[in-house]
C-alpha cells in the first residue's frame, strides 16, 4: 500500500457564527439609536420649517429602523445550528434579509419620487424653508458618515454580506443628506424649487440602491455560484491536497455568506478505498479551514497514471 503524505492542520481563520452574530447585534442597535433619534428630528423639524427635502430624509431614516429591525430578526435565525428542516444550517436567512432590505429600500425610494413629482406639478406652493432646516441637514450628514463607516468596518471585519448591505443602507442616507442640504441652501438662496428636486434626487438614489440589492439577494437564493476568484482558490486548495491528481465538475452555491461546493476529486485508481477516503476528508477539511466554506461534498474518480509513466516506474 502506497504511504501517502498529509499536511498539517492550519488554523480556522474564519469567522465564528456566534462573532458574528454579536458583531451584527451591537452594530444594528447602534444604528437603530442613531436611526431613532435622526428620523423623530429631522421629520419634526422638516415639517416646521416646510422642508420637504428634510421631511424625505427623515422617512428614510425611518426606513433604516425597519431595516434594522429585519438584520436583527435574520441574524437571530441564521445562527442557529443545522436541524432537521435546514440540514444546511439557516445561512440563507440573511440572503432573505438583504432582500427584505433591498424591497424595503425600493418602496421607499418611489414613495419619495412620487411625492417630489407631485410637489414639482405646482411649484407656486413650494414656500422657503427656515435656516434651522439646514442645521439639523449638516448633524444628521455627519451623523450618518460616521455610523457608515463604523458599521461597514464591522462587516468587513465579520464578512457578512447582510451587514455590508445594511452599512451601505446607511451610506445612502449620508449621501441624500448632503443633497438635501444643497437643496436647502438653494431654497434659502432664493430657488425654492430646489428643495423638492432635492427629495426627487434622494428618491432615485434610494430607489436605484434598493433595486441593487434586492437583484442580488434573489440571484443568491436562486443558487448563484461564487465569484470565480474564490472558485479558483478553492481548486487551488484541492489540488494542492497530497494524494489528489486533479480536480474536475466543481459546482458552488452561496448559502448566506457561505459557499457549499461539489467537485470530483481524481485519485490514484491503485490507492485502497480506505486511502482514497482519508485523501478525500483531507482535502475536504483544508477547503473548510482555509475558504468559507460551510461543506464540501467529494466524489472520488479513478485516476490512471499515463502509460509512460507507468513503464518507467516498473
């Protein structure tokens, strides 16, 4: 029987699911605060100072509240372990919140463009909006710079799709205050058809992120394949495997922010079928450790070495 070498464990450099699950727990409750406090002020001061901008940007904040509210429920499902049901695990919640989001974010957005056109048909009731509406514009910009960049740090951090989706989520909302306060700067200048131009602008950016999202959640429940990239390194792993000659028919899934793959792994047709498996579960579990990878299904081919090869060995 032919000796055949293994390497050495490496360490699992992936992410936990309980790390990320508290990762996606502090992360969305901190947006939710900040979400809370902007929406109930930027509504409230929107509507006394006949802001329409700042009243669309106040629902959109509004919306990231129910945004939240989904990564929270997604994230409490999609870490619980394998069961009857999900034999795969419940990964693929998250791919369902980010199409939640993703829906969520669309309505609002034509919400917004409706309200802006309907505004634009009689631009005589457009009134000039009070300075204060501008002040609070520039606090909640800041505001929601800041909570971008600490929440897409964490979802980078954790690799979570759902998170970086959610982090964008609040990039958008950073972008459409800076339009609402051009808007508002415009008004106070003397062009007050800028405001609802300005909610119209917001409307679109919020409606074209939503659509973005809700395309590819739907792609990865439909069983899109990884990046060819990841495919690539993952094949690199198998055939970097001692004992596997090649490696043919690999198929990949996402599963939330998981890949599931099948491939053919092709072995020596001499090795024992005890030998042959211990190959197989040995680069089973590189691909485990070094990918991420939730499970990697083997099947195992006769491989002949070439008839030259054959002679000069005997």
């Amino acid at each position: 029987m032919k000796n055949t070498p293994f390497l050495e464990d490496h360490e699992d450099d992936r992410v936990s699911a309980e790390e990320r699950s508290r990762a996606a727990s502090r992360s969305t409750t901190v947006s939710i605060v900040v979400n809370l406090v902007l929406s109930l002020v930027q509504i409230a001061v929107g509507f006394f100072s006949r802001s329409q901008g700042l009243i669309a940007d106040g629902i959109h904040s509004l919306s990231d509240l129910v945004a939240d509210f989904v990564v929270l429920l997604a994230n409490h499902h999609s870490s619980k372990a394998a069961d009857e049901d999900h034999p795969y695990g419940h990964q693929r919640f998250e791919n369902a919140a980010s199409l939640a989001l993703g829906g969520i974010l669309l309505a609002v957005g034509v919400g917004m463009l409706w309200a802006a056109v309907r505004k634009l048909e009689y631009p005589e009731t457009i009134a000039t909006v009070h300075a204060t509406a501008l002040w609070v514009a520039g606090t909640a910009l800041v505001a929601k710079e800041l909570l971008f960049r600490y929440m897409l740090r964490v979802a980078e951090r954790v690799k979570s799709s759902m998170l970086v989706a959610n982090a964008w989520h609040a990039r958008s909302d950073a972008a459409s205050s800076l339009v609402v306060g051009i808007g508002i700067v415009g008004n106070l200048a003397g062009y007050p058809i800028l405001d609802p131009i300005a909610a119209l602008i917001v409307g679109c950016m919020v409606a074209k992120m939503g659509w973005s999202f809700t395309w590819d959640a739907l792609h990865d429940l439909t069983d899109r394949a990884a990046d060819k990239e990841e495919v690539e390194a993952i094949l690199e792993t198998l055939r970097g495997t001692p004992g596997v000659a090649g490696v043919h028919d690999i198929r990949t899934r996402k599963m939330g922010d998981m890949i599931v793959v099948d491939a053919h792994l092709e072995i020596d047709a001499t090795l024992s079928v005890e030998v042959s498996h211990e190959i197989a579960v040995e680069a089973r579990s590189r691909v485990l450790q070094r990918h991420r990878v939730l499970n990697l299904m083997t099947h195992v081919d006769p491989w002949y070495p070439p008839s030259g090869a054959a002679a000069q060995e005997s």
